[in-house]
C-alpha cells in the first residue's frame, strides 16, 4: 500500500437540511478525486481532514481543489463556509 499524508482544513456548517447537503457534496466530490483516499468531517471540530497519495496528487493540489469546491459550493449555502 502507497503511503497516505493528510491535510486538515476548517470546515463550519451550522444546523440541517441544505447546511448537510453542502458538506455532503463537498465530500463526496472530494471522495470521487483521484488520489484522494479517505476524508473525515467533523462538526464539532470544525475541520474537514483529507488522506491522499502524494505519488498521485500534490499537497497544493489537494488544498486547491478543496478550496476551489469550497468557494463553488459554499456561496450557495449562507452557513456553509470553506
């Protein structure tokens, strides 16, 4: 097995129904990228932690594209921010 770095980002999304759904759609197309192995949302925190395979995608890649969904995604949701 290749191994995994991780990189932590804050992540705040306040109550239900289209709050969830934008984080939902932030990891489930964060999921979907190649290279990126593994994430894990924590609310209570406040971050949102990515594993990836740094042979197959770069640290800046990863925040890039992480932060690119972020700001696509989160304008549509008032207490989603990225």
């Amino acid at each position: 097995m290749e191994p995994t770095k991780a990189v932590q980002f804050p992540l705040t999304i306040s109550g239900d129904g289209e709050q969830k759904r934008c984080a939902d759609l932030l990891c489930e197309v964060l999921a979907a990228h190649p290279g990126i192995v593994g994430l894990e949302m924590d609310r209570r925190a406040g971050t949102l932690s990515l594993r990836y395979l740094a042979e197959k995608i770069s640290p800046v890649r990863v925040e890039g594209l992480a932060r690119r969904l972020g700001l696509d995604v989160g304008p549509r949701f008032a207490e989603c921010t990225f």
